[in-house]
C-alpha cells in the first residue's frame, strides 16, 4: 500500500474515533437530563389548603337540637291572664271578681221589706265570707243614699258567720227595711251594691224591676249574717 493510502485510512480512523465521542458525549448530555429531579410545583398563596380526609371512614354528622315549639296563645299551656288565677292567699276574701250575685223580689209584709241577695263562686278556687255585708242605695238621678246600718232581728240569721266557698257553692244574706219613709215624689232605690266582705269591693246587686225597691234616703236597712247555701 502506498503512502497515499495509509494518510487516507489514518484520516478514516480519526473521523470514526471523533465520531464515536460525539456520539457518547450526546449520549452522556441525554442521560444527564433524564437524571435530574423534577422542578418543585410553585405554591399558590390565595389557594385554600387541602383537607385531608381520613381513607375509608365517614364523616359523623353531630346530633342537633329539635326546634322550640310555643303552645298557641289562648291554648291551656298558654298565660292568659285570667282572673281566676290562684291567689297568693287561697282562701282569701271573695272578690267581685269571682262572683255571680241574684237578688230575690222584694217579700212586703205589713210594711216591712224582705229581700235576699243570693253569691256563687264561680271562680276555679276558694273564697270566704265574713262578717256582714255593706249596702249601699242609690237613686235614679245617680244620688247616693244615707242609709242607717242595722241587724236583723231573727235570731237564725242576725249573727255573723264564716262562710267558705268552694267553686260553685252559694250563700246567702237576708236584707230588710221598712217603707215607712217612700212617699209618692221621693226618689226611691233604683240601683244597689254589696260589699261582700271584709276586703272585698263593692259589687252591683241586679235589682227586680218588677219588684221595687222602696229604700229612700234615710231608710234604715237591716243585715244578716251570711249563710251557706241558696236558701
């Protein structure tokens, strides 16, 4: 082989040599590139943080209360502010209140007057009655008579007693008088209240309008005691 020939294979094999470490230099880059870890993912501030949720359990909903129901107002439950609410005294006075008063028609004899005025508990508690009633007379116009107090003269019914009522029970008291005194142009009783007892207020006896009342000013009117039951 001539000297021409040996340059030209000694080239060959310098180019192929060159070419082989290229090739394992981008082999060498390519390797180094797949080696290198992954850029870390960039945070995000305004990105709420996860919740982590416990593998294969369910959340428990926490128990709740039920709902207040109110009772409807004027149902029984239900403050009305009734009248026959208990006392703070059971047992107390009997009040107007609590009471259904009825007069009988006047019973004239020989120029005396009887009448009787008649009180029910119809409240849902006790009451007492003591002492003796006051009467109060008044006129047509609205005049309030001066009527002397008096007692009855019957032995059964001029003492003063304790009467309790019970819801529903009644008793009763005797008044009297006599017309000596009702002549014709003096106004005579058209309108009449009861103090029960002893701290209680007046209430309004309903008169007979049949039956008149011949009380005027100055008439003494005479009262029993109170007794138990209607009659």
């Amino acid at each position: 082989m001539g000297a021409t020939g040996v340059h030209g294979a000694a080239a060959r094999t310098r180019t192929g040599s060159l070419a082989a470490v290229a090739a394992l230099a981008f082999v060498a880059v390519l390797v180094a590139g797949c080696a290198s870890p992954p850029p870390e993912p960039t945070l995000d501030a305004t990105a709420p943080p996860a919740t982590e949720q416990p593998t294969g359990q369910t959340p428990t909903a926490l128990p709740t209360e039920p709902p207040l129901v109110l009772p409807p107002r004027g149902s029984p439950s239900a403050p009305t502010g009734d009248l026959d609410a208990a006392p703070p005294f059971p047992d107390g006075p009997c009040q107007p209140s609590r009471l259904d008063v009825a007069a009988s028609p006047v019973d004239p004899a020989l120029g005396y007057r009887q009448m009787r005025v008649r009180v029910t508990n119809a409240g849902r508690v006790p009451c007492v009655l003591t002492g003796y009633a006051v009467v109060s007379a008044r006129g047509p116009s609205g005049t309030v008579f001066a009527n002397p107090r008096g007692r009855m003269h019957d032995s059964e019914t001029a003492s003063a007693q304790t009467v309790p009522l019970d819801p529903g029970d009644t008793a009763h008291v005797d008044l009297g008088w006599r017309g000596d005194l009702a002549a014709a142009g003096v106004e005579q009783t058209a309108s009449m209240t009861i103090v029960v007892t002893e701290g209680s207020s007046p209430v309004a006896v309903p008169l007979d309008p049949t039956s008149p009342v011949d009380i005027v000013d100055g008439t003494e009117i005479r009262v029993g005691g109170w007794r138990p039951g209607a009659d």
